[in-house]
C-alpha cells in the first residue's frame, strides 16, 4: 500500500509539474493576434542625456510574465497591464 500511494505522490507530482511548466512556455509564446508596440517618433529620454528607441525602453521595463490581456485603444494588445503602463511611460500615448 505504501509503495502505491509513493508511486501516486510521484506521478501526481511529475504531472503538475509539466503542467506548470506548459502554463509558463504557453504565457510566455506572443500570440498571433498581439501586435509588437510601434516605435514611437519621440524618443523617451534614458535618464544620463541619451535618447533610447521606444523598443529599447519597452525591453528595459520591470514586467512580470503573466498573461492578463489588455487592449490599448490604438489596435495594440498588451500581454498584462504592465506592458501597457510600460508602454505608457516609454511614450506611446494611445491606450485605455
């Protein structure tokens, strides 16, 4: 009995595991449907007088992984709120 429920700990385990690890992989694949932010024509400031690319400064955000879908009013869908905030700060303008 004892080696049954070990092999059931075991496989209950090693299964959630590889569902955890599917959830991760599959938050983190950019769908199809979301579009990549456009580079802005301003160029946001990096703080030491050297103007950064909106790419550049949409990289160098601090966003979690998450996948919490959120449109922007300019046809852009954000992976979660942060990437649209971030979006926000490195000057896109449209969004809501």
């Amino acid at each position: 009995m004892y080696k049954l429920f070990a092999i059931f700990l075991i496989a209950s385990m090693a299964s959630e595991s590889m569902a955890m690890s599917h959830r991760l992989r599959r938050q983190a694949v950019t769908s199809s449907t979301t579009a990549a932010a456009p580079i802005a024509a301003a160029q946001p400031s990096s703080g030491n007088g050297q103007n950064i690319t909106m790419e550049q400064c949409l990289l160098g955000c601090p966003v979690t992984p998450e996948y919490n879908p959120v449109c922007g009013s300019n046809g852009v869908t954000y992976s979660n709120p942060g990437r649209l905030l971030c979006a926000q700060a490195c000057g896109e303008s449209e969004y809501r």
